[in-house]
C-alpha cells in the first residue's frame, strides 16, 4: 500500500436540508503508488449512495484502468464518466463512479497501465441520487487550458436534463485556485460541485489561479433519485 497524506477532511455536519446530501468528501496523496494507487476512506460508505471517484494522476501518459473497492458484499463496479478525461502536462485527470454501491467500503484501488511517482486523489459520497442510470448524458473537459491574465481558470460547458448533483474535477499550476463563481458552484481545494442543481448549463470559472497557468478540468453530472428522503447527519469529526 503506498503512503497516503490526508490533504484535506471535508466532512459536513448537521442535517443537510437539500434532497442531495454529501454525507463525505476528501483529497489524499498517494505517494510511490507504482501502479495501484491505494485510498482509505475515513467512514464506511452507506448503503445506496452514489461514489465518485476522480484522480489526478502525477505522471504523463499513464491511464486509470479500472476502479475496485473492499465492500464487503463484494466489490462494487465503477464506471468511467465518458467525456469527462482530461489531461495536463503532468498527468490526466478522470471522473469514475459507482451507483447504488453496496455499502460498508473503506478502501479503493486505482489501478493504472504504468508506475506513477504519485497521484492526488478525490472522493466524494453522495446520497439521494438516482440508484440506476445516475450519469445525466456525457461528461465535459478542458485539456491543457490556459488561465487568463487575471487568473480565472474557465471550465467547459455541461448541459443536464434534470435536477443533478454536478461534479467539477481539475488540476492547475500553483498558486491553486481560491474560489469559484457563479452561484450556487461550492469551491474545495481539488474540486467543485453544485448540489440540486435544476436542469440547465453549467459552467465553473475558477479564481485566484496563477495568470497564464495551465489546468486542466472534467466535469461530470448526476441525477437525483426520483423521490428522495431526508437523510442521516453527516458524520463529525
């Protein structure tokens, strides 16, 4: 297993009053991963929940082959949002998710078709989104972007067809970026989402990122469930 740095703990607390809950979300480094790169959770995810899964791989030319995880019902399947693959100088970036997962993971194998030096992972799991058929259309992605001479990093257009939890992974030069716009986009320190969002275009520009940097950006969008119920508080810690 290589040696895993937690980045950042975003767990949100309290009852969430939006049909799509987060129930947690968090970035870790894999470090010397070779070609599996390990992530542990930091609770078991709950039964139904969708789970994204979205590396940045620190390593030019090698690919995400396949996601598997330790549930113990049996290991979930996870698919690779089509559209959503983006790439930079340093490495490509993905989205890969698994619907109405069986429950209790606390780990998941990235693995890869060559030897990394290292790898940025994220995860997020959310509850309250549809248990089949989640993915609303394809993914869309910015390779190799260039911020502009104010520093905003402007992310690809991605359009949905019902009221969707919409996911935005990306990757940049430092300085990173320090928020997002436009409302209601929520700005984390690898990525950004939008929670019930109705159906429409979606487009995050990033801000605070260093004028002239490159970055690269995949952005991928999940239907909510059809009827869907107040959910359990999200874990403290």
């Amino acid at each position: 297993m290589g040696k895993k740095l937690l980045v950042a703990l975003l767990l949100l607390g309290g009852l969430d009053l939006s049909a799509q809950t987060v129930v947690q979300q968090f970035a870790a480094v894999s470090a010397g991963a070779g070609t599996v790169s390990d992530m542990d959770l930091v609770s078991p995810t709950l039964k139904g929940s969708v789970l994204i899964a979205m590396p940045v791989l620190l390593s030019p030319g090698v690919k995400v082959l396949s996601v598997t995880d330790n549930a113990p019902e049996g290991g979930n399947t996870y698919k690779e949002v089509p559209g959503a693959t983006s790439s930079c100088p340093n490495g490509p970036l993905d989205i890969w998710y698994c619907e109405n997962c069986h429950p209790g993971v606390t780990e998941l194998k990235f693995h890869l078709s060559g030897h990394v030096k290292s790898s940025i992972n994220s995860f997020l799991e959310v509850s309250n989104l549809a248990l089949s058929s989640v993915l609303d259309g394809e993914g869309a992605q910015v390779s190799n972007g260039t911020a502009t001479s104010a520093g905003l990093l402007v992310g690809p257009k991605i359009a949905t067809t019902a009221t969707d939890f919409v996911i935005a992974r990306y990757s940049a030069n430092p300085p990173i970026p320090t928020g997002v716009t436009p409302a209601p986009w929520v700005y984390k320190t690898s990525y950004a989402y939008v929670l019930d969002g109705p159906q429409g275009t979606y487009q995050p520009t990033l801000t605070g990122g260093k004028p002239g940097g490159n970055f690269c950006m995949g952005l991928a969008a999940f239907k909510t469930a059809a009827s869907a119920s107040t959910s359990r508080p999200a874990a403290k810690h």
